[in-house]
C-alpha cells in the first residue's frame, strides 16, 4: 500500500466483478448498510484512507464515519458497515 496516500479519496473496485463498494446512500445510522454496486463516482463510493502504525481504515465520505467488521473479523462472510 505504499502507493497509498493519506486523506486523498479512493474507491474500493472489485477486480472480480468490476463493482464498487458503495455505502448505501440512505446510511446516515450507525450500523447502516455496504454493499457492492456499478461505480458511478458519487460520494458514497468515496472514502479516506487513514493509518494507524500498521493499519489503514476506510472512512465514507458520505457518512464520515470508518467501515467496521460486524462480529468475527476472521470469519467468512462478516458483515461490513
């Protein structure tokens, strides 16, 4: 990730089905939902990288707030909100 740079906005493209992660854009809630969807450059497919020592978060452009893993990180098929 050292092409990566700090505060600038990305978005997330799955190399696999060529989607977008997207957060929906009704998802001014804790807890709201992601999902995947075609990329159409609007701010609730954007977010801010952040470090912390050896990890980076995703903060939503949209909502402001960092994409968590809901229950088992380790675990296929954890939610992401």
């Amino acid at each position: 990730m050292s092409s990566i740079k700090e505060n600038n906005l990305y978005w997330i493209k799955s190399i696999h089905s060529g989607k977008c992660l997207d957060v929906c854009q009704d998802n001014n809630k804790y807890r709201g939902s992601t999902i995947i969807y075609d990329y159409w450059n609007a701010p609730n497919q954007q977010f801010i990288v952040k470090r912390n020592g050896d990890y980076y978060y995703l903060i939503s452009k949209q909502t402001g707030r960092a994409l968590s893993i809901e229950g088992n990180p380790n675990e296929n098929g954890s939610l992401i909100r």
